[in-house]
C-alpha cells in the first residue's frame, strides 16, 4: 500500500473539513439550524446544548467525497486499482458502493435533521419512515454488489473458520447493517464521541486494508479519519457544531461499508464494539424495562449518558471509550494477521 497515498487523502479530507467549518457554522446560525436536545438525556445537556447549530455531518462528508475520489485517481495513476481482473473489480465496486451507501444513509439523515428544525423539536421522519429507506438503502447495496458480479455468501470468522450462510447471507448482514449504522448514531451523544471513536475504528480498517491488499478500503477508512478530525476540531468539547443525523448515519454507512467492502464481517463487529455496546444497552435497557414494570439495570441508555450521570466529564466519557475501541481495532487487526500466517 502507497503511504504517501493514505497520507495525502487523509490530510485533504481533514482540510476541506476543517475549511468548512468557517462558512457553514454561521450559516447554519443564520438559518436556526440548531439542535433540540432530546428530554431523556441528562437535564444540562437541554441547559448547555440546546440552540447549537445542527447538520455539521455535511463538513465531513464533501471532505471524505472529495478525498475519497482524489485517493482512488491517485490509486489508478499508481496502478493500484485492480480492473483488470474479477477479483479487482470486485474490491473496486466494493469501495464505491460502500460510499453511495454511506451518502444514501447521511441522506436520509438530511432529512430527519431538517424535519427536526421545521418542527422546532426532536421529531423527524417517522421510526417506519427511516426503517423504510433503510431497508431500501441495504438492498440497493446489496444490489450493485450483485450487479458487479460479487456473489460472495461466505462469513469468515478469521482464525475462527468461515461459514456460508447462503441466500441467508443478506438478511443477516442487512440485518447487521441496519443495527450498527443506528448503533452509530445513538453514540453521537457526547462532544467528540461519534468523531473520535469512528478515527479509531477507521484507523485499523486502514491497516487491514494494507495486509488484505485491498487499496481502495485503505483509502475510504482514511479519507474518514481525515474527514473526522477535520470536524473534531469543530466538535470537541463544548461543540461549536453537532454532525446531526446528517453525519452520524453517514459513518454508519462507512463502517458497514469497510466492514462488508474486506469481506470481514466478523472482524467489523469486534473493531466496532464500542458501537456495538451503545447499541445493546438500549435494547437490554428497554427489555429489562419492560420485563420489570419500570426498573432500569442502567442510570441512562445509551451508555456513555450513564457515565455522565456518575459524574464524568465528557471528555474523560470521550478518551476511555476511545481507548476501548483502540482495543479492539487492534485485537481486529491482529486477528487479521494471524489468518495471514
């Protein structure tokens, strides 16, 4: 793999990025493009949060755009880019439609976030509206991947073994999609969360890319890492702006699209734990919940809100979870290598 590459798509993504903060974060004042902070979250968020300019996500996404396909031209003058085979064309495909299906995703945010604004509360598309387009998004994924000749049923679980789950493999995976790019979402809800958590996670498909000799993932992850620190630098606590919908849906299209793009299904899930985690301590919340007539086993769902409620700062919530996915990105990684040997 070409560092220079990774290195050049890396800093234009987190410039373009960081640019665009200078611009849109007025305008989206002008606007009253600002975020209603939801009620069941911690009361000084509604306090210190409530009015801070929404829709950030859009900074990012031209950035890791342009980045992305700045990277892929500099991968073709290479002669990286692998056309002239089944197996390259494939990888090829892959990358492209992991980002149209990330844009799909920050799309349908778009429009959740500016449904929110009009209204003037946390109320956008309906919870069948967004199951809908989602369900959409995934099968049109799943589509051109078919469409590019990609037929591939197998789940490897690394040094694990691998199992093909046949027809079954799209519902599963559509399944997995739908739950991680929603576990994405739910973490950007701490300053610099999403953002942070997110550098890591792409930080070690970077790496994988390189040892499966897959260019073109290596090069999406680090136009998003790029893209994510560019917007951290907007995001970190306390936030000039929040990425909405609008970005957290679209890195949930990225994970799952570098994830499914290196046929690493398995090792996405452990890379993403900490989304992962987000995510369950909602469902086990709203089950217990339920079960109970009204307990909760935690102080607030997502988790990292119950770490508030203990008394961290959102920046000590922001460096544990991050270390936690560095943990985890690099079990992902080493896994990897060993199915290599």
């Amino acid at each position: 793999m070409n560092i220079w590459t990774l290195a050049v798509t890396a800093l234009v993504a987190l410039i373009i990025t960081f640019a665009l903060g200078f611009p849109l974060i007025p305008a989206l004042r002008r606007l009253k493009f600002g975020q209603t902070i939801l009620d069941i979250g911690p009361k000084w968020h509604k306090e210190k949060k409530q009015g801070t300019p929404t829709m950030g996500g859009f900074m990012f996404i031209v950035g890791i755009t342009v980045a992305f396909a700045l990277g892929m031209f500099m991968l073709w003058r290479s002669g990286l880019v692998g056309l002239s085979n089944i197996v390259g064309r494939q990888e090829f495909f892959r990358s492209i439609s992991g980002i149209l299906m990330a844009l799909c995703f920050g799309f349908m945010g778009f429009l959740d976030d500016w449904l929110k604004v009009r209204k003037r509360k946390n109320e956008g598309l309906t919870v069948n509206q967004k199951l809908f387009i989602q369900v959409f998004i995934v099968a049109a994924y799943f589509t051109s991947r078919v469409i590019a000749g990609d037929l591939t049923t197998v789940v490897n679980f690394s040094v694990f073994g691998q199992i093909d789950l046949w027809y079954f493999y799209y519902i599963v995976m559509g399944l997995g999609i739908l739950y991680i790019v929603n576990a994405v979402n739910l973490t950007d809800g701490v300053d610099g969360l999403c953002g942070s958590v997110t550098v890591v996670y792409c930080a070690a498909f970077m790496i994988i890319g390189g040892l499966l000799n897959m260019n073109e993932l290596s090069v999406m992850a680090a136009a998003t890492a790029g893209g994510c620190i560019g917007f951290l630098i907007w995001n970190f606590n306390p936030a000039k702006v929040f990425m909405g919908d609008t970005g957290s849906l679209f890195l949930g299209g990225i994970v799952c699209g570098l994830g499914l793009g290196a046929n690493a299904e398995f090792i996405m899930v452990i890379a993403a734990a900490v989304y992962v985690w987000e995510a369950l301590t909602v469902l086990i919340q709203t089950t217990y919940f339920k079960i109970t007539g009204g307990k909760r086993l935690f102080k607030m769902t997502p988790i990292h809100h119950s770490f508030e409620l203990r008394g961290w700062k959102e920046t000590k919530i922001v460096m544990v979870f991050s270390l936690i996915a560095a943990l985890f990105g690099t079990l992902a990684v080493v896994l990897v290598a060993l199915e290599l040997k």
